[in-house]
C-alpha cells in the first residue's frame, strides 16, 4: 500500500459489495426480531472477539461480527423484552447512524450543517417540555444530562466556583424521591459533594411527598446546610410514578431552589394520549430537565439530552475558548453555536441526526401513538396479574411500568428463568420489601398478544416452582 492510501480499502468495489451483504444482513436482523431473544454468551466468548491485530478483509471480518457478536446482544429488539427500561432502536435510526459515521463529524463546534440540526433537535424539546425557548444540550443520556444540569444549579448559587472550586463552598443538598434515579447521586460524588448530599425524601406510593419535602429543607437548614436543588421525577424506574410537579415547582420557588426534572423515559409520555400525557404537568416550570432518546423513543443507544432554561448561565458554567478555539467571523472557526461551549466535550459525534431523523421520519403522530400502546400494554399486564392464580399487581399501573409480585420463588430465579428459555425477559426490584418482578414496557413491537404469553410463561414458571 502506498502512502495516503494505507486505512482506506484497496478495492472501494469489493468494499461496496461486503457493504451491502452488510446492510442485507442487518435488515435480515431486523426484520427478524420477532426472532432473535436474548441467546447467552457462549464459554470461549472471549477467545473469539481477542484483537490479534493482523488484519482481515471486510467480508471475512463481518462474517466474525455476524456469527460471534450480533447472536448475542442484549435481546432489547425483541418484543417480550420489558427489562430494566431498554429501548429497541428503529430501522430509520440505523440508516442515519451510517450517514453519521460516514460524514463522521465532529459537533464540538464550527460552522457546519449538524450544528443547526442539533439546534433543531433542542428547539423542538423546548416544545415538547412546554417552554417558550430556552438552551440545551445532546448527551450520551439522562445521566450525563444530569451531571451538566446540577452544575448550572451550582453555578447560579456560586459562580465562584469554576475559579475557586469547592474550597468555602457550604455543604449542598440535593432532594429528590425515594426510589429516584441513581444517576443524581452519582453526579453529585462526581461533582466533588459526595452521596450524602442527596437527600431522599419520603414518597408513599412512589410520589415525592410535599410536606416532607418542606420539613426536609427546613431541618436541612436549621443544621447549615445549603439546599440547591429539588428533582422531579417524570417516571420513576421502580414503578413509573410521576410526582406532582405542579406542588414540587411551588415549593422550589418559595424555597429559591433549583427545579430539575429526572424525565428520562417518562418526558415522552407528553406526546401521549390523555391521561397519560397529564402525568407530566408541571414540567413546563422546570430549571432543567434530562431525558433520553434511546428508551421510549426507539432512538439507537446512546442518545439523551438536557434543557436549561437559562442559556446566559448554561454559557457561563461551561464555556471556555483558548486561543486554539477562538471564534472566527467567516470559515470554519464561524458559527453562533458551539455546542462545547455547553457542556465537557469538544469532541462529540453526530447523535442529533439518528434523533431528527427519527421525529421526521416516524412523525410526532405514530411516536405517541406508539407510546400510548405501551401504557394501556402495561395496564393490560396489571389486569392479566391480578386475575391470576399465582401472580398479583404489587403497586397500581401509572404508565408503562407494572410490577408483579409472584405467590412463590424467587423474582430474581424467576427472571432468569423466563430469559434463558426466551420466552420474556422480565427484571426485578423491590416493592415493600417484597422482590418482583418488573415490566417497563417502552418496545414498539410489544403487541397485546405478546403481553398475555409474556404472563402466561411467568404464570407457568411460578406454578413449577416446588
């Protein structure tokens, strides 16, 4: 191989025709998710994917892919996946990842076409979230999303901080819902303020408790301690619960706090049908909120994104521009926006256009229509439960979560069971101390009739239970 010449393939024929075996194979794929549950990785699965470094012909190379990796993904595009909140991708999602990779642009900054497609992306949430306009910011997800969110938090209290740091700093609470997303305390012990900043408060049912939470700032004070945010949960991960936002919004405006909303699946039940799209009320009062595209969405992994209400103070928390990065009035150094100037990367791939595509593509229309199944899917289950024998409904259906709780056997045993048979993959949790097992139905191959056999075969497996 000559110089210039040495990564890019010799025959661009031969390399057009593997890709179209390629993308021949992944349609195959996908038009056989009905199909392809989750399947165990064999023994020697590291032998086979060991790098030996030696090179190999495209052909021969995805022959490896399509016999040794693709047979055991996950299993989330199968329609009786209900695990954990695992989206299923779209086929006009893989199209745009190709596009993607193919431009393979970095959306750090500069003037160039992605930019305005990642602004369209973020101008359009802001309609969904019920904001007049606003900034915002794609992530890799929710938990990303968060950490850049309780630092615009942190900044509006203390713009010291990017200067001084935490030195003088007091110590911060941060509130949010038993049973709330871990990705908050997580983002603060990243931040430097350690997991006892998270305060949970009480939350009967799975909904933040007001008046709790109002004790809890006022005793948190009384000990001089420094309340910074409240967080909202628009669909809790254990039992898809809503809290009243509405009453969370008011007390974070008497009590000058922060309002973040932890939205990562449940924002899209605001393209749903009635009531379902009532649960979110409130959000539109919102400081920030984090939601993720690759759950019910149908987006491919990784896909989130955050809103700030406030851009002045979104800039103010992350810009920095060395001479290296100095903007320029024409050429590539031009352009009004830079998305590093919003958050910790500068080099950042082009998720905006496997999102934009999705909600051009698909429409607005059959997206909440599709998540308007899921709910009544999941109310469905909770019906099928309870008329059950061996099964009960162990917190009421709010929106696409139903937890079941079995007469007998462990959940976790159970679980296991039911996805190395392949007939659903259920996980579990915790619902007053009672382990069982958890549907979050966010699959838009779900039909009614996968949700009856999905029960059924969980219903069998705990009659076999001896």
């Amino acid at each position: 191989m000559t110089e210039g010449h040495r990564i890019d393939p010799v025959d661009w024929d031969a390399f057009e025709a593997d890709l179209h075996d390629i993308t021949h194979r992944c349609v195959e794929r996908l038009r056989a998710a009905r199909d392809t549950p989750w399947i165990a990785p064999p023994a020697d699965m590291a032998d086979r994917v060991k790098i030996t470094g030696a090179g190999q012909a495209t052909g021969p190379l995805f022959d490896r892919v399509f016999t040794d990796i693709v047979p055991h993904a996950t299993g989330n595009t199968h329609p009786r996946f209900y695990g954990w909140v695992h989206g299923t991708g779209t086929a006009t999602g893989v199209a745009a990842e190709m596009v993607a990779a193919t431009m393979n642009a970095n959306m750090g900054g500069r003037d160039q076409g992605g930019a305005y497609v990642e602004r369209a992306v973020i101008d359009w949430l802001h309609g969904v979230a019920g904001w007049p306009d606003g900034s915002g910011l794609m992530t890799s997800g929710t938990s990303q999303a968060t950490i850049l969110a309780l630092s615009c938090a942190r900044m509006r209290a203390f713009p010291q901080v990017r200067a001084k740091g935490l030195a003088g700093l007091p110590e911060m609470r941060v509130y949010i819902a038993k049973g709330g997303h871990s990705c908050v305390k997580k983002a603060l012990e990243v931040m430097g303020h350690g997991a006892d900043a998270t305060h949970q408060v009480a939350a009967p049912n799975g909904v933040m408790d007001v008046e709790a939470l109002r004790a809890a700032i006022a005793q948190d004070r009384a000990a001089g301690l420094h309340p910074l945010v409240v967080v909202g949960t628009v669909g809790s991960v254990n039992l898809g619960t809503y809290d009243d936002l509405n009453a969370v919004a008011d007390v974070a405006r008497d009590e000058d706090l922060w309002l973040h909303c932890d939205a990562a699946f449940g924002f899209w039940s605001r393209l749903a049908d009635a009531p379902w799209r009532d649960l979110s009320a409130g959000i539109e009062q919102a400081d920030s909120v984090a939601m993720d595209f690759h759950k019910w969405m149908a987006v491919p992994y990784a896909a989130g994104a955050v809103l700030i209400r406030d851009e002045d103070l979104h800039l103010k928390t992350f810009r920095e521009r060395p001479e290296y990065l100095a903007a320029g009035g024409a050429g590539l150094a031009g352009g009004a926006w830079w998305a590093t100037d919003y958050g910790l990367e500068l080099s950042r791939g082009f998720t905006a256009l496997k999102v934009w595509a999705t909600v051009e593509g698909i429409g607005t229309k059959a997206l909440g229509a599709q998540i308007t199944d899921n709910c009544k899917q999941a109310a469905y289950m909770g019906e099928l439960a309870e008329a059950s024998d061996v099964l009960d409904l162990a917190a009421p259906v709010v929106s696409n979560l139903c937890v079941i709780r079995p007469a007998r056997g462990k959940a976790t045993d159970l679980a296991a069971r039911l996805q190395i048979d392949g007939d659903a993959v259920f996980s579990t949790t915790m619902v007053e101390g009672v382990s069982c097992l958890r549907a979050a139905i966010v699959n838009h191959r779900t039909t009614r009739a996968d949700v009856v056999a999905s029960v059924a075969a969980l219903g069998a497996a705990v009659r076999a239970v001896d």
